[in-house]
C-alpha cells in the first residue's frame, strides 16, 4: 500500500509539473559544468559536454564511466542571475543510485536541499522531478551523483522549476522591423479602459514605467505588473465582433460581471484564447490607420492646419513644421535674452482623435516648454511640461487623450540651442502627431491564424530582475534638478552673507602665527624623533626564524606580486603587513593586504614615507594628483567596495600610528559633478569614477548630507570608520589611500588556482573563442622537477597542451613566485615556434606532415637546438598575459591627438592588425544600434539639461572661488589656533578694523584701475581684430585660433580639424580635415573659422587640395555660423561659385563652369579683395599671375572673420597658405562717385551700450551746450543727451542751443529707424518751450543738406534741407487750434513718459509711426520725397531741451522689418492694469481676484498696502526685470492720487452710512431698519464726485467708472449695516 500512494503520488506530481511547465520553466540556465565527462576519440569532449544537459537538442552529458561506488561525480548548472527556485525536473540517460542536491545563492557555497536518497526506477533512462521543502534563492544548483549502476552517469536534460510570479513580456510575432510588445498605452496602467496596443519594445524600455510588464494569477488572469489596484486585459464589447476592444480593467470587477472577459489561455500554438465557452476567440490585431505595427505619425493621413503667434518671416512659417520636409523649419521671431518669452504653434487635426504622443524635432530647442490639448481651441488642458528639456528631438505623452487642438507653449529660450548670434529664438523643423496603426482587438482563432503577417502570434519572455527605483528616480530626474537648483541658490544666499566676515579672518590670524612658529618647530622635532621610534620593525627579532619557512611577501628581498598571492599560500591567511612587489612598482611596498577580499592597502604620505602628523596639502590638490603620485609606486587610488575593507583601512591606519580624531582628512570618493559647476551629492571612486559609491559613505557619514552641497570630497576621518566631506583643494591632507584593486571578490578578477601542471585542454578551460579566464599560478613552476610539464610556442602564444604557468614565466609574464595571469582562449594555428627563456624550453609544434602548411617559418640560426613535435590533434592557442596590460604611470601619462598642435610630440606606432570576425562585428554593431536607439528614447522623454542652472552655476563658481581665496588660509591657520584666538580677539580687533577700511578705499582705487584697463584692453582688441593675420603653423594652436562648426544636416558625424604635419604635393604642413561628406547641398558641410577677428577691406589668400570629390571653399565676412559669403569650387563641371548665406539661407551671387578644375592632383590658390561692397575672386597661378574668375557687388556683409569649409567625400581636405591682409577702409564717397542714384540699404545697428558713445559722432556741439552720455538708471541703459545749464546761460542766441550726433559709418538711402523716447524740460526757465525742438536726421550730408522728421508740442512735419534752404513736406500742425474742440488727437511731449517712434525712409517716400500714453494714441504721418536724395547719415538734433533720453535704437535695411501699422507696440501692456487701478476699490478687486484669490483678507489688506509692488510682481513674472522696475515706476507715480481718492471716498461712505453723520435718519423710527436702510441708498445714489478738484486730472471715461463703481459700494455697506 504504501508503494502504491508513492506512485499515485509520482504521477500527480509529473502531471502538475506538466501541466504548469510554461508557467514555472521562466528560469533558464546559462552554464554548466561537471566533474567528469566522456572523451569520444572521434569528437573529443564536445559531444558529451555539461552543457548537453541543459541544450535544447537530442545529446545528453555523460560522464568518463567506470566509477567506484564510493565515487562522486557532480553536474552543476549556473543561472545567469539569483532565481527563487521550487525544483528541478531531470531527463535521466543513465541514471545513478543515489542523488543528492545542493543550492548556492553566490556560485560558491553550496547548501545541500536534499540528501543523498535513492532514485526512484531501476531504469536507465526517465524523467523524475525533485521538489524543494520551501523556495531556495539560488545562483547555482549542484547535483551529486553515486554508484553507477548502467556504468556511466549520464542527463539528458535538467530543467528549473521557477518559483512566484516573475513578470513577462507579450512579444508579437507580427512582421516588423523592431520587436513588438503587447503594452498599456502611454503607461497609464493604473486607468481602467486604457488601450491596450503593440508598440516597440525599446521605445516600452526607455519610458522606464513598466507598461510592457505583466503578470498572472490563479484565475488566469493577465494583470499589468506595476498597476495598483490590479488591473487586466478585458474585453470591451465582448459580443460585437466588429466593434471589440482590448483593455485595462479592474481585475475584481471584472470577475464579478461574470462574463469572462478577462480570462485567457496561453495556446501551445502561441495564440493566447479568450477562456470562455462557445466559439474561440483570440487576441489579434485590426487596422485602424495602416498595417505597420506600432506608433506613427498619423498627420499626413488627417486634414491638418497650424498656425502661430509669432513668426520670423515668411520663409519660416508654421507650415513648414507639418510639410515632410527636414530642410525647411519654422521660426519665431528672435529676443534679444533669453529670458521667459511665451511663444506657441497650435495644431487643428479638424477632428476629435485618440492620441499617444507627440514627437517634435527642433531647430532651435527651447529650455521650458509644455504640450497642451483642447477639444474647443478654448479650454487647454497641459499634457506634458519639460522645465530643462537638453535635446533636439523630445517625444512627450499625449495621455491616450482624445483631442482636437494641440498647443506646443514655449516659455523660456534655451541658453545654448536657442542661440543666433546675439540673439535666441524658437525653431521647430518636423512635428509628428502618433497614434497606433492597429488596435487591439479579439478575433475567432481560425480566422486569426490565417493572417499575413502573425499577428495573433504571442510568445511569452519572462523577465527576473526589474529595478522599479532606479525607473523611478529617472522618471523623477527633472523634478529633482528643479528642487536641487532652488536649495543651491538658497544656500549661495546665505554663503554670500557670510563673505564679510570671512575676509577679515585672515588677518587677524596671520598676527599670532609668527608667535606659534618655535612651538611648531619644536613639535616637528619631537614628532621626528617619535617617527625614528615607531619606525623600528619589531618583527627582525623573529628574522631567524622567519628563515626556516620564508613565503612570498614576508620579506623586502623576497615580494609577492599582490595580496592575492600570499593568500594562496598560507594555509590560515592573516591580514596584515606584507610586501608586494606589482609589475608597474618601481621597488618592493609594504602594504596592508586584507584577506578577506584580498586587497592591498598602501598608506602614502610622501616619498620617503613621512611620520604621520606630516600634512602633504601642498602636495594634493586635486584627483589628478592622487592618481599621479599612486602611479607613481605603480599603484592605483583605492577603490573602496565594502564594510570589510574599510574596517580593514581604519585597522592598517591606526597600527601606523595615525590619531583619527576628526583632524585628519583621507580622501576616498568624489563628487565629479562639482567641477562642473553644481554638486550632485554622489561621490565615485578617484580611480576613473565609474564605481557609486554613494550608498556606503551615506550609510557611515558622519555630517548631514547637505554638507555635500558645497564640499566634493569624502573621507575618513575618525576610528569609527565615519565619513567627513571637505574640500580637497582647501583642506589639510594627511595621506591618500593606493592600491592594485585586484580582489577575490571582483568580478573581472575571478580567479582559478591551478598547478605547475595545468594545461589549457583541461575542462575549465573549454570555452568558446575569446574567452578570458584568469589563473593564480604557484610559486616554483620553473623548478627541474616540473621539466616534463612541456610547453609550445613562444611570446605569450602557446599550444593548449602546454603548462600554463611555465609558459607564462616562459613569456616573462610572472617570475617563479607565482601569481595572476590572463587566459584568452583562441583559434588553433598550424605552427608554434619553440625558444628557450628564463631557464623553460619551448618545444616547436608542427600539424601532422601529411597536412598542409599555412606559415612556413626561416630557419634562423641558433635555432637548431630546439627541440620540435608534430600533432595528428588539432589544437586551440591560449594566449597568456597580464592582468594590466599598461602601468598606472603610463595611463596617467598617455595623451594623443588627431593632428599635430603646438607643445605636443606624437610618435608614430605602427598598429597591430586584429582579427575581423563578420558576425560577430555584425551583432557588435545591432547591439550598439539598439543601445544607441535605447539611449536616444530615454534622452528624449526624460532628458534634463544641465543649462537649467546655468544662471546658478555661474554664481556658484563666482561665490565658492571668493569663498576658498578667502577661506584656505584661514581655514589652515584656524585648525591650529582656535584655542588660542579667543585670546588674541581684542589685541588684534581695532587693527584689523584698520586694515579693512584701509583695504576697502585700496579696493576702489583697484577697482578704478581695472576699469580703465578693461576699457585699453578693449580698445586694444579692436585694433588687433582689424589688423593683418598670417597662420603659424609652429605657434599658433589650432584650438585657439579657429572655432568648428558643421551644419545642421551632418551632424551626426563630427568633422575632424588639425594640422597635417605629411608633405603634401610640395606643402610641407598644411591644415586639413578628415571626414567625408556626402551631402551635396550648398553650403551644408563642415567649416573652421578664426576666433575674435574681424576683417572690413581685405586681401585674402589661401591654397586647396582636395583627396576625394565634392566641393571645397573658404568664407568670408561671417558674422556667425548662418551669415557670411561663401566661395567654393566643385570638381563636378568645375563649378565656382560664390555664395550669400543669410539666416542659413544660401542665395548664390555669381557663378561659372569651367570643366577644366582639378582639385586632386595639384594645389590650386585663390586670391579674395573686398572694397566695401565689391566683391572680386582671382585665380593665382604657378607665376603668381592673377585671373579674375568672380565679381559681385552686396553690401549685406561688410566685415566679418575668414574660415575654411570643406564639403568632399573621400580622404580629406587641405589648406595651406592661409593669410589676410587688411586694406585700408574705402570711403563711400569713392564707391558713388560714378553713380550718384545707386541705392543703398542701411547696415543692421542696435545699441547694445557695450562702449560709452563708441558708435556715435558729436558733430555739432558749440561751447559744450549739451553732455552726451550713456546712463543707467532702475537696471535700464539709455542714452542721454542734458543740457549743461552753466554754459547755457551765456549763449547770446536762443537758436544756436542745439547739437547733433550721429551714427558712425551708417551712410544709406532706404532703412527703418526704430527708438524709444523720452523728454524733460524745466517750465520755470527763462527759455522758451515753443523753441524746444527734436530732428530725427536722415540723408543727412551736411548741416545745410539733410531730410528730418520734426518733433514739438503740437507739431510733426517731415522737412528736408537742401543747400541751407528749408522746405516742409508734410505736417500735423495743432500749436493754433488749442480751442478747437473737434481734434481727436493732438501730439505733445509728456514730462517723463517714453514715446515710441518707427520712421521707414527711401529715395521716395517717408512715414513715421509714433505711439504714446502706453499704446493708447497713435500719429502717423507721411511724406514723399522732394529732390534726389543722396546717400547718408542718421542721427539726432536736439534744441533747447534740459534732458532727452534715447533708448531701444535700432537701424535696419527696409527689406529686414516691414513697418506695420496695426501691429507696433512700445512697452508690455501686460502691467497696464497696476498702472491704470488709481482707486482704492479697483486694488481690492486686483487683489482678490487676481493676485491672491481665496487668501485671506489680512492677505488681501496687505496686499492693498503695497499694492504697486504686488501687481507689478504679479503682471511681469514672466518678464525680465526691467519691465517690473518700469511698472512700479507709472504705478508709483498714482499714489498720490490714490490716496486723496481713497480718503474723499472714506468720507463719503461715512456721509451716507453713519448715523451721526447723515442727518436723514431722524425722520425713521429708532427700529426701522427698512427706513434707515432707504435713506442710506437714497444718500449713496445722490453722490456727484465731479466737485473734487482733485478728481478732474481723470479722463472722463474712466471717471464715471469710479463714480459707479464707489455708488455700489456705498449701497453694498447700506445693506450690511442696516440689514432689513
């Protein structure tokens, strides 16, 4: 009976097993070994290898046979990460008497799970499953086999029998380019009715939010991973097979309706069924916008239209974004910062439609954007926000959200990307609007199956490992950039407050460290002699005995090569002191080896070691110089792993002798992200910063973490092993920590100990080619008794049959004490050449004579004694070396460049050819692509730039630098005298006030020098940038002197630049660039550019080669990257041509075709001249004979910097010859002296008041009436133009009050002149104002020959002057007709307002713009010309006025800014509300209902209070801070009047509403409120303001508004105070 319920429950157990297989078989193993396996002689090893067992093929593994009883044979498998495990399940070939199974979670302990117990068959072949008492976790399973009963032992197959309920993927066997998986659309797992679609599996990966995730449960349902409460895949629509839908449901509800739309079953044919009765259905999928799987732009299959609120020109229209076409974009207009700027393009798909993201490929990115959506073009609902976006394409959720309008909002300009020129702007080149083709849907499974394309095939992959944090901290990186900012700038605040206090620290200290000098000398002394007694090596007594046993490592004279080593050769090893000797150390060194992990630690505080209270801050300052002075002893900086070996550390310290007790800093880790201008608070280790190891220095840190914010280094410092953060530049360094970081426990260093015998044909070494395996080697493998273990080959090359450790001492890898070496396993060669070296003979190895020879070695002479076998085996090479391959010193050390520059020696090394494998380069490079692909989603949905702080890191480093000047010194006097300085505090406190005052009036005087300095330096650069420039090749870096740019459409491939050292056809250097290009559009290729120089009037050389076919050139006159001329020479037809590039479009000016070009075989030199706006090209040949071959004439372009551009497809491009000599500047009187009528644009000018009046000419100024100056006042600039009262008092003529300034070398027929306004005038003067006067200049030629625009109260007139005779044009003219009450509009100046002014002018006609009193009232006026107009200035001429201020000025040619009557503005109105509340009651409502709605009334009384202050702060968050000055300024300038308003309306509310005061009410009974309440209105309705004088400066409009607005209120307080 018992036998019978074994079986019965044998065969529940193998049903179960069977029937849940594809559920529990999600581990695999990856690697397998055993103890003994079966060598066939016709295919060795391989057919009946441990890897057998775990291969999906009929072979099996099978051991070498013949076995006692007593002997244990093991097979173990290895997983490829730790796995909870429940079983395993074991095909038996021969099956063995007793078993036994051993789990290990780390691959090397073994715990045994179940004992050895008998089989259950006497047959040789079956399958029996081995169940586990609990679920093990494990790495490795272990399976020991005894008593062979068939005489081999021998598995078919082991299979894992998974534990818990790991997450799998869906892949979708449907035909596509990228893997496809079944995910929750856009993530939203936690949604019910969120579709559910087949998109990319990589772009699933990047979002990082597991919504390609899913699990299963007991009721065969198939739950998203992460969604919380569960939810799963239902269906929608379950009875209408035409209108079905898959989506995500909660899994409860879904049980509970009881109709089975959420429970499926996994088909053996991969189909996945919808478990329900009746017919079949199954998962598939239904074309909704196309047959290709996945999400795509669906706007070319929609009616789209788009339009934008700002626009650059026509050529850059919003329409450009939605054409197809990557060459044209969309621009906004530009901004003279890159401040907040709210721009947005809206998107009309004309009807409503379900969408999942947005892509956007940019021009011009910008920092801070949103993505909105509507479904009225009213209501907008923000989707997505970026506050740092850093990318050129972003991909933002849509939501899953059906919408009609999508609004893209850019806020803020990107510092960097958004950059032209001087200014930024917005540009978007491609928007693609996605949705899914297909839509998940069910299907009868018939019907599925016969689909096209297997798209209702699903084939499940499980995935054991998901990092659900580190997902999350990338999904919630930007939100901790913005808070990591915000505490940053904080923090500065607080630093900057401090600064006072630290700057006179230093002096007081500096006093009493003369008196602590002969203390500290005496300390020395004493600490010198206690070195002498602690350096005594007690351990020379037991020397004699050491004698008897001595091992590598315990002596000077006798080195282990790491701790490694010694550990390998003590029985019980010890941590402590050892010397080793590394292959890179230049002599023996005593460490401390932790043999634990095997670690070496060396204590280095100098060379000689010093005692350790000596401080080496002098020595250490920075990472650099701990790697430099560990590669020095051959060393590397330690990188600390674990707990263990920091004990370790803090034990090896404390035996040397070092006092920790917080005094002492070690540095350890650091911060990287600090030298780039903000802290991250993660530390890296010092070697290359690849290793976090963050997590162990919070765990032992000993200061708050915001420490980190400002100090970049972590070390120890105290006993306990604690960490302490400071500043490796400015802090005291006691020692820095050095090691080989070669442990046990690393994973790139798992070693395998073998023995003098070992040889690469043994099991551990059967591996596939290009395997490393590294090997700790004894000592004494060159000894005589180990002569028969043979070696073949020489040079690290050797036979697989070879010992393994002779021939690494054989190739002088190791010496005969043994140690570490590299195993690479390679393909067999036919011929290995023997040699003797370090006392091992290498014995030459011959293929079998009957085959064919590959290499034919010369016999050499000397070679005769060598001893040489031939094999009938074909055998495998290993290939020995050292673990590092170069000393620490020489990576230290190792610098090399593409081309030669100034300062640096390259040596050409000839290379050594690899071997190219086809297949494997191939799944090299689809691994790359797939990464890259992978990197460029996540940078794209998660991306945050580093320009988000670049306003705070600026201000750090300006902060910090001030800070450590300040605090170094301090900070290393205060460590040794704080207990001393209290004492000195009043000795030395009236000096060191002394000193600051004193040093504080040095600081002015500094400050003045500086100032005039800069200006010199200025002026100096000025000339140099004008001057001639001849390249250098020997003194001139090319880094310095030339800046790169490449075009927008190669930029995926980075040009390469330099000098070229090679003699080329005759030049013996030259400059070159490398890469090719295969665009062959104008203009799109690579370019070099001189920095800082600009050139006017120019001769311009320079000689080209090209090693390929394209084009090449130079430019000229470049402004920047898009605008500058271009001539280049095509070897296609010969083509010449020169180019206009304006904003990055090319206009070609002059062209011609001459076949006879040769660009390769020979130089070719150009010679370039400008005058002014003539352009001419000449072809120079051998004899130096010039050819003109191009003419042109454009004035667009007149001065600029020289580059080279190169735009050919093969090996490179040179230039050589490079030179500019400059011309004197051509007058514009000689350029129109043949033709008087030519038209002239005006040059672009915008006052930027970088230099006081250096772009201005005072021409007229008699007896210094006037002062010309740029002021600034409030943080605004303007220019200024006052009246010198003094001077003025003694003109004799009121009409010779006047002066005139111009703009200098701005001469032009056509322009539009642009400029703000403002005038003051004193009324009390004995000058009359109707003389005060203001021409705007233009034509100007000479004071008798100009055209003006006239500027007085009450008149505008356009007048021209010809020979000293005036004539009017046309005028407004309203000083006569003050009583006449039909004019609408009168112009007039207003004390201290801004009047904006925009004046086009041609040869023909004139018209001006102007708008005053805040954009409320407009003058336009027109004027056609009288006389030829001659070309000529512009500026001003101001009469008789006390003060006039220009600023905003801006000339442009016509052709850049149209004049737009309907669209001119002078200031931003967004603030005209602060200015226009004049009334108490008008406040309140801003406050309450814009500033602050739903606060508080002590809020909103507040609010009241400082009412200017708030609104402006309010209205201008968006603007820069000028505009928030301006609005306080006009807001201000009413609160006088708000206040007497205030004040008559309080009187009046206590006229009507006030018992005592409104006498009405004793006609009502003391209880009548109905009466009182009548009498009360009835006062309110009587009230008439119009008496108040001081009311009647307010427009009439908006008095009657007052009026209203305080009846209301009165009526309002009636009702509350004498409520019916």
């Amino acid at each position: 009976m018992h036998h019978l319920l074994f079986i019965i429950w044998y065969i529940i157990l193998n049903y179960y097993v069977s029937g849940q297989e594809s559920a529990t078989n999600f581990y695999k193993f990856i690697d397998s070994f055993a103890s003994s396996t079966y060598m066939s002689e016709e295919s060795g090893s391989s057919a009946y290898d441990a890897k057998r067992a775990i291969q999906n093929n009929p072979n099996y593994w099978c051991s070498s046979g013949n076995h006692s009883n007593d002997e244990e044979i093991t097979w173990t498998g290895y997983l490829n990460t730790k796995g909870f495990i429940k079983g395993v399940k074991v095909s038996w070939a021969y099956s063995p008497e007793f078993v036994k199974i051993s789990v290990s979670s780390d691959g090397e302990k073994y715990r045994t799970i179940i004992p050895y117990k008998k089989i259950s068959s006497n047959e040789a072949s079956f399958d029996e499953i081995y169940f586990f008492k609990r679920l093990e976790e494990a790495m490795s399973i272990k399976i020991g086999l005894k008593n062979a009963r068939h005489k081999y032992f021998g598995i078919r197959e082991v299979k894992l029998i998974g534990g818990g309920n790991p997450y799998f993927l869906l892949l979708s066997g449907i035909s596509s380019e990228e893997e496809m998986c079944l995910q929750v659309e856009e993530g939203l797992i936690n949604n019910d009715n969120t579709s559910i679609i087949l998109d990319s599996c990589t772009n699933a990966l990047a979002s990082g939010d597991g919504r390609e995730l899913w699990k299963t449960n007991s009721n065969n349902q198939v739950i998203s991973a992460f969604s919380d409460p569960p939810k799963c895949l239902s269906v929608v629509n379950l009875d209408d097979l035409e209108n079905n839908k898959i989506v995500l449901y909660d899994c409860l509800r879904a049980l509970e309706d009881g109709d089975g739309k959420s429970n499926w079953i996994f088909e053996s044919n991969s189909q996945i069924r919808l478990q329900k009765s009746g017919d079949a259905f199954c998962i598939s999928q239904k074309n909704i916008y196309g047959n290709i799987p996945g999400i795509h732009d669906i706007l070319l299959n929609l009616d789209v239209s788009i339009y934008s609120n700002s626009t650059l020109d026509d050529d850059h229209n919003p329409d450009n974004t939605i054409d197809g076409n990557l060459n044209s974009y969309w621009a906004s207009a530009t901004f003279t910062d890159n401040y907040d700027h709210l721009v947005y393009l809206v998107l009309d798909l004309n009807k409503i439609t379900d969408l999942s993201r947005i892509k956007i490929y940019w021009e011009y990115p910008p920092l801070h954007y949103n993505i909105s959506v509507s479904t009225d073009n009213q209501n907008f609902t923000v989707v997505s926000e970026n506050l740092a976006n850093p990318s050129y394409i972003t991909v933002d959720s849509l939501k899953n959200m059906e919408t009609r309008y999508i609004k893209i909002s850019m806020i803020k300009t990107h510092p960097k990307h958004g950059e032209l020129g001087d200014n930024f702007l917005y540009g978007i080149r491609s928007i693609e609007v996605q949705a899914n083709n297909l839509e998940t849907v069910i299907n009868h499974c018939r019907d599925a199956a016969n689909s096209d394309d297997a798209r209702d095939k699903y084939f499940v992959e499980y995935i054991t490992e998901f990092d659900k944090d580190l997902t999350n901290k990338l999904i919630n990186l930007e939100d901790d950039v913005t808070k990591n900012v915000s505490s940053i700038s904080d923090n500065l605040s607080k630093l900057e407050e401090l600064l006072p206090n630290i700057e006179t620290c230093l002096e007081e200290k500096k006093t009493y460290d003369e008196e602590l000098k002969e203390s500290k000398e005496k300390a020395n002394d004493l600490n010198n002699k206690l070195s002498l007694l602690t350096s005594v090596n007690v351990n020379t007594l037991d020397s004699d005995i050491l004698k008897l046993g001595i091992l590598p490592g315990d002596s000077y004279n006798f080195p282990a090569n790491d701790c490694a080593v010694i550990k390998n050769v003590q029985e019980n090893p010890l941590s402590g002191f050892y010397w080793i000797k590394p292959k890179c150390s230049p002599e023996p060194l005593r460490v401390y080896c932790d043999m634990d992990s095997s670690t070496s630690i060396y204590i280095w505080n100098g060379n000689p070691p010093k005692s350790p209270d000596h401080l080496i801050t002098n020595m250490i300052n920075s990472v650099n110089d701990i790697r430099q002075h560990c590669a020095e002893v051959g060393l590397q900086p330690l990188i600390l792993r674990s707990k263990n070996q920091l004990n370790s550390l803090i034990i090896s310290l404390k035996k040397i002798g070092y006092s920790l007790n917080g005094k002492v800093n070690i540095p350890l880790a650091y911060d990287y992200s600090c030298d780039h201008g903000s802290c991250s608070g993660r530390f890296h280790d010092l070697l290359n910063g690849n290793i976090d190891i963050s997590t162990l220095i919070y765990l032992k840190a000993s200061e708050s973490p915001d420490s980190t914010k400002v100090r970049q280094t972590a070390g120890i410092s105290y006993d306990d092993g604690s960490f302490k953060f400071f500043n490796l530049e400015t802090s005291d360094i006691s020692a820095i920590v050095c090691s080989t970081n070669s442990t046990e426990n690393d994973s790139a260093l798992q070693y395998l100990s073998i023995n003098c015998e070992t040889t690469g044909m043994e099991d551990s070494f059967h591996s596939i080619v290009n395997t490393n395996i590294v090997v700790l080697c004894p000592l004494g493998c060159d000894d005589e008794k180990y002569h028969d273990a043979s070696i073949y080959g020489s040079r690290g090359t050797y036979s697989d049959n070879s010992s393994i450790c002779r021939a690494a001492i054989h190739s002088d890898i190791i010496d005969n004490k043994g140690g570490l070496v590299n195993v690479t396993i390679e393909s067999g060669m036919d011929h290995y050449v023997g040699s003797i070296n370090n006392n091992i003979e290498s014995i030459s190895l011959n293929k079998n004579e009957k085959g064919l020879l590959d290499i034919i070695p010369e016999e050499k002479e000397g070679t005769n004694n060598i001893r040489e076998e031939s094999s009938i085996f074909h055998h495998k090479t290993i290939r020995v070396s050292s673990l590092i391959e170069d000393c620490p010193l020489d990576l230290f050390l190792f610098n090399q460049t593409s081309f030669l520059e100034k300062g640096n020696n390259i040596r050409n090394n000839k290379g050594t050819e690899l071997k190219y494998n086809d297949d494997e380069n191939m799944t090299v490079k689809n691994f790359h692509e797939l990464i890259s692909n992978l990197m460029e989603n996540i940078d794209a949905i998660h991306g945050v730039d580093s320009s988000v702080i670049s306003i705070v890191q600026e201000e750090t480093i300006r902060i910090i630098e001030k800070t450590k000047k300040e605090l170094k010194p301090a900070d290393m006097l205060s460590k040794k005298q704080i207990e001393d300085a209290m004492n000195l505090y009043n000795l030395t406190e009236n000096l060191a006030i002394y000193l600051y005052d004193l040093s504080s009036k040095y600081i002015q005087d500094l400050e003045k020098l500086k100032n005039t300095l800069e200006e010199l330096k200025g002026a100096q650069k000025v000339a140099h940038n004008f001057g001639t420039f001849k390249l250098n090749y020997e003194t001139m870096n090319f880094s310095t002197h030339f800046s790169l740019f490449d075009s927008n459409l190669i930029k995926n491939k980075e040009s390469v630049w330099g000098y070229s050292d090679t003699n080329i056809l005759g030049h013996e250097n030259s400059i070159g660039q490398m890469n090719s290009v295969s665009s062959q559009e104008i203009g799109e290729g690579y370019y070099a550019k001189l920095k800082g120089l600009n050139f006017y009037d120019f001769d311009f050389n320079i000689s080209v080669l090209s090693r390929g076919t394209g084009c090449l050139g130079v430019v000229f006159r470049a402004k920047d990257d898009f605008n500058f001329y271009l001539f280049d020479i095509c070897d296609k037809d010969g083509t010449k041509r020169l180019s206009k590039v304006e904003n990055g479009q090319v206009h070609i000016l002059k062209k011609v075709v001459n076949s006879d070009v040769t660009l390769n075989n020979q130089w070719n030199k150009y010679k370039i001249i400008t005058k002014h706006a003539n352009i001419d090209i000449y072809e120079v040949d051998k004899d130096n004979n010039m050819i003109k071959i191009l003419s042109s004439l454009d004035e667009r372009f007149l001065s600029g910097t020289v580059g080279l551009y190169s735009q050919i497809y093969g090996l490179g491009t040179f230039f050589d010859d490079l030179e500019v000599i400059a011309l004197p500047c051509t007058q514009l009187s000689e350029l129109n002296t043949l033709n008087k009528n030519v038209k002239s644009n005006c040059p672009y000018y915008k006052e930027n008041y970088l230099n006081n009046l250096m772009s201005y000419d005072i021409i007229y100024n008699p007896n210094n009436y006037f002062n010309w100056n740029v002021e600034k006042e409030n943080e605004q600039n303007y220019l200024l133009c006052s009246k010198n009262e003094e001077e003025v008092k003694n003109a004799k003529d009121e009409k010779d009050i006047y002066t005139i300034v111009l703009l200098k070398l701005r001469e032009c027929t056509d322009g539009t002149f642009n400029f703000d306004i403002q005038v003051s005038d004193d009324e009390t003067g004995n000058i009359s104002k109707k003389l005060s006067y203001i021409y705007i200049l233009f034509h100007y030629k000479d004071e008798n020959n100009f055209n003006a625009l006239e500027m007085k109260d009450g008149k505008l007139a356009f007048l021209t002057n010809k020979n000293g005779k005036s004539f009017i044009l046309s005028e407004r003219n309203e000083e006569e007709n003050d009583n006449n009450k039909n004019i609408e509009k009168r112009f007039t100046f207003v004390q201290n307002e801004w009047i904006h002014v925009n004046l086009h002018f041609d040869k023909s006609t004139f018209k001006v713009i102007i708008i005053t009193n805040n954009n409320e009232d407009k003058f336009v006026l027109s004027a056609k010309s009288r006389n030829d107009v001659p070309l000529g200035k512009v500026g001003f001429l101001v009469h008789n006025f006390d003060e006039v201020k220009f600023d905003s000025i801006l000339l442009n040619s016509p052709t850049i800014t149209k004049v737009d009557e309907n669209f001119l503005q002078v200031k931003s109105k967004t603030w005209a509300n602060c200015e226009d509340s004049v009334h108490v009651l008008h406040r309140r409502f801003s406050c309450e209902t814009d500033i602050y709605p739903n606060e508080t009334k002590e809020k909103h009384i507040k609010c009241i209070k400082n009412f200017c202050k708030e609104c402006c702060l309010y209205h201008t968050q968006l603007l820069d801070s000028n505009e928030k000055n301006e609005c306080e300024k006009h807001c201000k300038q009413n609160d006088n009047l708000a206040a007497k308003m205030q004040t008559l309306f309080e009187k009046f509310i206590n006229r009507c509403v006030s018992l005592n005061e409104n006498e009405d009410y004793e006609t009502c009974d003391k209880n009548d409120k109905k009466c009182k309440n009548k009498v009360c209105v009835l006062c309110c309705k009587k009230h008439d303001p119009t008496t108040s004088k001081e009311l009647k400066v307010l427009p009439m409009n908006q008095f009657k508004k007052i009026q209203e607005n305080e009846i209301i209120e009165c009526q309002l307080q009636c009702n509350m105070i004498h409520s019916i």
